[in-house]
C-alpha cells in the first residue's frame, strides 16, 4: 500500500498560493521574446540559488539549468519549463497586462515557469527524494526553429547535466482547471514549413497569350496540393497541409513575373511526414513545369512529433491520480499544434503532458489569453510528488 503521506500533496501548495501567483503575475507582466528572456533568466535563476540549487546560466542561450540531489541514489530525472512569451499586442485589460508593448504571455510560458519554481522552492526545502533532479528553464520554445531545445542540446546540456528521463507540460485551454491529460506515444505533430516561388514570364495583362501566368499556376498548384492528404496518406493516419499565404503582383493590368506560397505541413508519424514531402515536391515540380513555369522550393523542418514514452506516461499517470483522483486525469486527443520538448524526447525517454488552463479559457495565442491562477498548485504538486516517487528509497 502506497503511504501517500510521504508524498507531495496539493495542500501542501496551497500556503503557497499566493507566493506562486505573484510570480507568475510579475512573469506575466514583464515578457520577453525567444531569444530575448535575460531578465525571465536572471528572475528564475537568483529564485533557484537562493534555495540551494547548483545554478547554470546562458545554457543554449538564456537557459537556466538547476541541478539538487538528496541521499544516494544514482537516479536522475529532469523536468522542463519554457520561458519565452510571443509578439502579441496583450488585450485582456487585467491589472497585471503585460508592460512590454507588443508581447504577451499568450501560451501560458509564465505560468509553466511558475509552476516549476514552485516544486523547486518545496523539494529543496523538503528533499524527501533519494537521487538528483534536474530543471530546465529553457528559452526560445516559440522560435520554431533552431529552438531553445535545439539550443541546449547543442550546449550540451545531456552531457553536462545528465539525467534518465524527463517531463514536461503545456498548459490545455478547455479542460477544467487542474486536470491533468496524457497520452502516450504520437501526441503533438510535427511542422515544416514551404515556401515555393513559382517563376513564370511576365507581360500584359491583355496579351495573356504572350507569358505564362505564375498567378494561374499557383493557384493551380493550390488545388492539386489539397489532394495529398484525401490520396495519398493513409486514412487511419492523420495530416494537414494549409497554404497560408499567396502573394504575387502589384498592378491589375499586368501579369507578374513570380507568385510565391508559402505552406504549413503537420503530421503524427515520421513516414507519414517523408511521404509529404516527397509528394509536395514532386507534385509541384510536375504541375509548374505542365504551365511552362519553372518553381524553386525551400522545404524546411521544423520540431518532430512529439512521442511519449509508454513507460513515462503511465508512470505520471499513476502520480497525477494518486495527487487529484482518478476522475480528473483523462487522454489527451492528439494535437496538431507543435512544440520543441520532441528534440528531448528523441534523446532520452519521457512524457509531456497537458495541464487544464479552464473550460472558458481564450485559446491559446490569443491576445485574451491568460494562464489560471487555479491550476499552480496542482501543476507544482505533481512535478513535485513525480520527483519523489521517481526518485524515491
């Protein structure tokens, strides 16, 4: 029989309740931008030294790398937060509305940051765990490419700081607050990004015949991308492929020279995500070239599919029903947004997890958005009770 006595519980966070609120608050008020978090950095990293933490700084940037070990066990177990907020024009008119013009904490990146630090203020002060924890405050998660993960890997973060496994969550608008989802394996899809230039001959509008109209054929290749994914992945597999934007000309009475497009590519599975790309290749070269036109494509990867071990998933299933009850922990459906924790979990085994911001909560990115102050000390009690189950005698 588990003595659950032993184990954080989400009382023992609530006389923390408005410590961890006004951190988060101050986090919210004062965002900065991938890249740009030094004072978020300097903020997380004087909390972490002054409660007794072997503190890294500028790991991959203005990551911040916090290392505790108790006993002497040889086990290691690292949980990550992300710090960045987003080039958003904050509208929410709250009292603690972001002071920085143009940038908001639109994802919920101050209240995962604030969360982490409140499991580290309770394990330093508790240290009721037998091995070493690691926290990963890491920047630039909203880059989108060579991210804050890609950045501390490259840092050599699993070298220098060496850990068995690692979690981390995203806050999940719609759920209740405080519950907690998971799923294993393929959770969150990959995203590239494509931006084709189609190059044709320009001329006058009224002697069509005369050049050949990158506009017809961009909007051509348009239509014949959108069979892709109907014809050719399997159904039981799931994909999209958006052309966000088309940009070609200036003027009515004149046929441009080039027409560019620019594609959003997401999927759950790598061959599903090669099988895209050679498509979108392919069937871009054939109908460009069918015009006359000629078309040059910059395909560009981005993060992977987020995949969830089975192992780590169950294990942090056990822990969120044992701290909430059973009725509040459910299955994530898989989500096509993406996030850079998939270049952890390629590394080393995990799980990555959703954290309920809220029924009526503004979707994330919006400029309505604000992460639940509700949700704090249910989210620092479960990094804090996986700590000392995973590393418990």
């Amino acid at each position: 029989m588990l003595n659950d006595n032993i184990f954080a519980r989400v009382s023992d966070f609530e006389p923390m309740q408005a410590e961890l609120t006004r951190i988060r608050q101050y986090l919210h008020a004062h965002p900065e931008l991938s890249f740009e978090e030094a004072e978020t950095a300097r903020f997380v990293a004087e909390k972490l030294e002054g409660w007794g933490y072997e503190v890294s700084r500028n790991v991959g940037g203005h990551g911040v790398v916090a290392r505790l070990s108790a006993g002497n066990g040889k086990r290691s177990i690292a949980i990550r937060a992300d710090m960045d907020a987003l080039p958003i024009a904050e509208e929410t008119g709250l009292s603690y509305e972001s002071q920085a013009l143009g940038k908001m904490h639109a994802c919920g990146h101050d209240g995962h940051t604030t969360v982490l630090l409140g499991a580290a203020e309770y394990l330093a002060r508790t240290r009721r765990f037998n091995g070493t924890v690691t926290l990963i405050f890491q920047p630039a998660e909203e880059a989108g490419k060579l991210s804050g993960a890609q950045a501390m890997i490259a840092d050599g973060l699993l070298e220098r700081f060496p850990f068995d496994t690692i979690f981390g969550l995203h806050n999940h608008p719609g759920a209740p607050e405080g519950n907690i989802l998971l799923r294993s394996g393929p959770m969150m899809a990959s995203s590239d990004t494509v931006n084709i230039t189609v190059t044709g001959r320009g001329g006058h509008a009224s002697r069509p015949h005369l050049t050949v109209d990158p506009v017809v054929v961009a909007c051509t290749l348009v239509v014949s991308l959108q069979t892709i994914v109907s014809r050719n992945i399997d159904p039981t597999q799931t994909a999209v492929l958006t052309v966000g934007t088309i940009h070609a000309g200036n003027a009515v009475n004149v046929i441009p020279e080039y027409a560019k497009l620019a594609l959003s590519v997401r999927s759950f599975d790598p061959k599903v995500r090669d099988l895209l790309q050679e498509r979108i290749i392919k069937l871009t070269e054939s109908v460009v070239e069918g015009h006359g036109a000629t078309a040059d494509i910059d395909y560009e990867r981005g993060y992977p599919v987020v995949v969830n071990s089975e192992a780590e998933t169950s294990f942090a299933r056990a822990v969120a029903e044992e701290l909430i009850g059973p009725e509040r922990v459910s299955t994530c459906h898989m989500i096509p947004g993406s996030e850079d924790f998939a270049y952890f979990l390629e590394h080393k085994p995990g799980s990555f997890l959703r954290l309920g911001n809220g029924i009526n909560s503004p979707i994330l990115h919006s400029s309505k958005y604000d992460f639940s102050d509700a949700s704090l000390t249910t989210g620092a009690a479960l990094w804090a009770r996986l700590v000392e189950r995973y590393l418990t005698d």
